[in-house]
C-alpha cells in the first residue's frame, strides 16, 4: 500500500485514477478546488495549482505524485502557460519540497509538435520542468483519450447516433481507454525503475484512420455513419463560430483545428510502456460501447 497524491482528481483521467488507486488498496490525497463528499481512503486537499500552501499539504507523507491536472482548453498562450507550466513548476517543487520518491507527469502526445499549437507547447514545456527535475519521474503522452466520464467525445457519438461523423482532413490517430491509462500510472507510481517517456495506446499497430474510428463509434451506437472529411478552412470557420456561440465552453477552437488537422497522432511503438509493465487491455470497440453505454445511462445519447 502507497500514500499516492494526485492533482486533478475530479476530472475525466483523475477520477478514474482514483477509483482504481483505491481499489488496488492505496491511500489517496486529491487536491480539488470545490468540497467534496467524503469517501473512505480518499483525503481532499481544497486548493489548486497556484496555492503553494495547498501543494505543499497534499505532497506531504506521500509516497508518489500523479500530476493529471492541466488545461486542454484556454483563450490564450497565457491561459495554457499558467495551468501547463506554471501549474507544473508548482506540483514539482512542492513534492521536491516533501521528499517525496516518485514524480508521474501525464502530458499528451500533442507535446510532441509544440510548434503546432499553444497546447502542444505548453505540454512540452512542462515535460522539460519535469524532465530537469532532482526527482525519480515518468511521462506519459497519451493520445486521444475515451472512456465513461468523458465529455470531450460526447459530441462524436451524438452525430453518429444520427449517422453521420464530420472529420479532419486525412491522417490517423491512436486512442487509449481511460481505465487503461489510469492502470498505467499508477504502475508507474509504484515503481522506481523507469526515469522515461511513455507512448501508450489501444495496442492496435498504426493506429486508425479518422473515419475508422468515426466508424467505431457508429458501430458503439448501432448506426452506419456517413463520414465527411472537412478542409482546415472550414474547421477554423467552426471554430470561430462555436467561440462565437459558446464563448468560454466552445469545445472546437482554432488551438484545436491546428493539432486535429495533423496527419500523423500516432504513438511511436518504440516509446510505449515495457510489457513487463504495462499492457492495454481494454479493446477500443469494447471500450467505446462501454462509453455508449454510460451517456445513455445520463440520459446524454
């Protein structure tokens, strides 16, 4: 059993993190903004990422430190920089403060091109704080992640529930099942051996095309999509207007065009996990029905 300390606990990754670090017998300290309910094996941290304090009490006495917290979505370079860099440089110097033995950064493989957007670079950013750290660290960059609880796909599986998908440009991606990625870092967490970077997928070999996987999230929800591939130009118009409607909540933005446009979000085979380690095991056909499944039982899809 581990004291294992994890920021971003309420979110999509964290929470499932959680679930599974106190299902495999672990102490968990999670650093939330808003009070939450009380739960056995689970002390909450009230603070966030700019409260040193908060950091601080959170990485004491703990044996690990999952850093999952980051934004995806901001308006600016600034937004990005604080919650990615910032954010990070703060988690490190307050486990490094607590002595703590292990460091497990999740960042994301757009951190790979961090000239292709604020996000990426952010991300990249981060992985060097994190990288030049006195600390034992791994990263992880997981692609496009799925899973119950996520709500950055829900749009997806509610156009193919009308049978339709409306994709980027050509190229192809990895995805990884959220529970699988949870497993993964908390493997890391509890071992000293692995000071490195981490690609880790579905274990399909090459990925899959967008409208693979458009066709993958027909199939979750029982339709045959229609798959219409949409030029950059187009994308960028959407994105403008869904800022323009949605404002702060627009979940398609320029950042995002940028990096979804990309032809290659493919994991490098060579930097994924030791077996020995870690391997999936959530097939993404399964995975993505599972999801189906939660958004129906929220009375999402």
């Amino acid at each position: 059993m581990s004291i294992i300390a994890i920021t971003g606990g309420t979110g999509f990754v964290g929470s499932r993190l959680i679930a599974l670090a106190v299902e495999a017998g672990h102490k968990v300290r999670a650093l939330t903004r808003r009070d939450q309910a009380e739960r056995e094996h689970i002390t909450w941290i009230r603070g966030d990422l700019e409260n040193q304090a908060a950091l601080a009490s959170l990485a004491e006495g703990a044996d690990a430190v999952i850093h999952v917290a980051g934004v995806v979505n901001a308006p600016d370079r600034a937004g990005f920089a604080r919650g990615n860099i910032l954010g990070t440089r703060n988690m490190l110097a307050a486990a490094e403060g607590a002595g703590v033995r292990r460091f497990v950064h999740v960042s994301s493989l757009a951190a790979r091109e961090p000239e292709m957007s604020a996000y990426g670079w952010s991300k990249a950013e981060g992985d060097k704080l994190v990288d030049d750290s006195l600390l034992e660290t791994s990263i992880v960059r997981p692609p496009a992640i799925y899973g119950p609880g996520d709500m950055e796909m829900l749009e997806l599986f509610k156009l193919a529930k009308k049978g339709v998908a409306l994709l980027p440009p050509g190229g192809r991606i990895s995805v990884i099942e959220v529970g699988d990625l949870g497993r993964l870092l908390l493997a890391l967490a509890v071992t000293d051996r692995f000071h490195a970077t981490f690609d880790a997928d579905d274990g399909v070999s090459g990925g899959w095309s967008h409208k693979e996987f458009a066709q993958a999230i027909g199939a979750a929800v029982g339709k045959r999509v229609a798959a219409f591939a949409l030029p950059r130009p187009l994308l960028m118009a959407g994105a403008h207007l869904d800022r323009l409607i949605r404002g702060k909540g627009a979940k398609l933005t320029p950042d995002r065009v940028a990096y979804f446009s990309h032809q290659d979000w493919v994991i490098d085979p060579a930097k994924r996990p030791p077996a020995n380690l870690w391997t999936p095991q959530v097939e993404t056909e399964a995975g993505l029905a599972a999801t189906a499944a939660w958004y129906r039982q929220q009375g999402l899809l």
